[in-house]
C-alpha cells in the first residue's frame, strides 16, 4: 500500500516537473516573438545606422558626415540677407547639436573653447564652418503666424544663437523642412508671429555632433 501510494506521488511530481517545463518554454517563445520587442529591436537597429560611421566613410574614400557637412558652409546661400555678423566678430555662440544637446562655444584669444567642457580640444577649422552657417542669414519668403507651432517652431526646436563682441545676440529658433522644395522654416529673438523660410542651407548647422567637433 505505502510503495503504491510513493508511486503515486512519484507520478504526480514528474507530472507537475514537465507542466513547469513546457511552461517555461511556451513563455520563453512568446517573450521572444512578442511583436512590441521585435519593433523595438529595429528602432534600435534603425537608430545606430543613422549615427555617421566615420571610419566607414574614410576607408570607402567617400567624405564623411561632417565633410559634407562643411562643404555645405561654403555655398552661397540664396534670397534676402536678415542678418549679417563678421566672423571675426562673433564672441560667443551656441546651438543644438545633432544629439540634441545644446553646446555653448566661447572664443578665448585666437582658439574657441567648449564652456561646457573646456578640456575638449575643438576642430577650429570645423567652428570655422559652423560661422559659415550662422553669421549670414538668408530667407526666400516671410510669413504671418500666430505662434510658429505651424512651422514647427515650439519650444523644443533645435536652435542656434550667435553673439557679437558688443554683447549683442541673435536667437535663431529653426522649425519643419519644406518637403517641396527643401527649405526651413525659421524665427528670429523668440518672435513667431513672424517666420522666415530660408533656401535649405540652414536645416544643416545643427547636424553636427558633437564627436565631429574634437580633434
């Protein structure tokens, strides 16, 4: 009786070993095929293929992110000019870069410095290239808003502001791209009531990150 009823319990426990078994493997197929990790697992991938690939660029002998970016600075831009600052003349600028973190540069003498970490050793002629960018400002039409957000202006717009030896400051707040003709939407010292479109040349300045300002 006693050897019939130890059977009995043996059975019921192997029983209950395999149920948690096959649980465990049943769980372990739908965590991993769940449709919401597998999305996730391609913004991730999608996420790390939109980062510059440096190393990549140089050993295909194509210019890198930052190349493209530089030679950019250099057209001339189009339309009517808004504001106009030498470079020579800028003490001090910021803008948001392509992480967007907004990075503050100051001149000291002859060289620029980080302020948010002087350590860093900057690429002068890179800052050279975002004064391109942001010391003459051009725009190709003008509109009437009641607040921007149509143009994408809000508070959380990438922006860049520029600062000459007087102490004097020009706040640029930088809003959608016209997918039309590839022009941004723009406003100027917190005003959205009135927004500017520039060529396109603009929607480039804060692209840069901040990797591809060190040495």
């Amino acid at each position: 009786m006693k050897n019939l009823f130890k059977n009995k319990l043996y059975l019921i426990a192997s029983f209950l070993v395999v149920l948690i078994l096959i649980l465990v493997i049943v769980f372990s197929f739908i965590k991993t095929n769940n449709p919401s990790n597998i999305q996730n697992a391609k913004k991730q991938s999608n996420a790390t293929a939109d980062l510059p690939q440096a190393d990549e660029e140089e050993d295909s002998g194509e210019p890198s992110h930052a190349e493209t970016l530089d030679a950019a600075s250099e057209t001339e831009d189009e339309g009517q000019q808004i504001f106009f600052i030498e470079k020579s003349d800028v003490q001090k600028f910021s803008l948001t870069d392509a992480n967007g973190i907004l990075l503050e540069f100051q001149r000291d003498g002859d060289q620029w410095i980080c302020t948010d970490e002087e350590s860093l050793d900057l690429n002068e002629e890179r800052v050279d290239k975002i004064l391109n960018y942001i010391c003459d400002v051009r725009f190709v039409e003008s509109y009437i808003s009641e607040d921007g957000s149509e143009y994408g202006l809000t508070a959380d717009s990438d922006i860049f502001v520029v600062e000459d030896s007087g102490g004097n400051d020009v706040y640029v707040c930088l809003g959608d791209v016209d997918e039309s003709d590839g022009g941004i939407y723009f406003a100027l010292n917190y005003d959205y009531t009135q927004v500017f479109k520039n060529s396109g040349k603009l929607s480039n300045v804060c692209k840069y990150y901040i990797e591809e300002l060190i040495e």
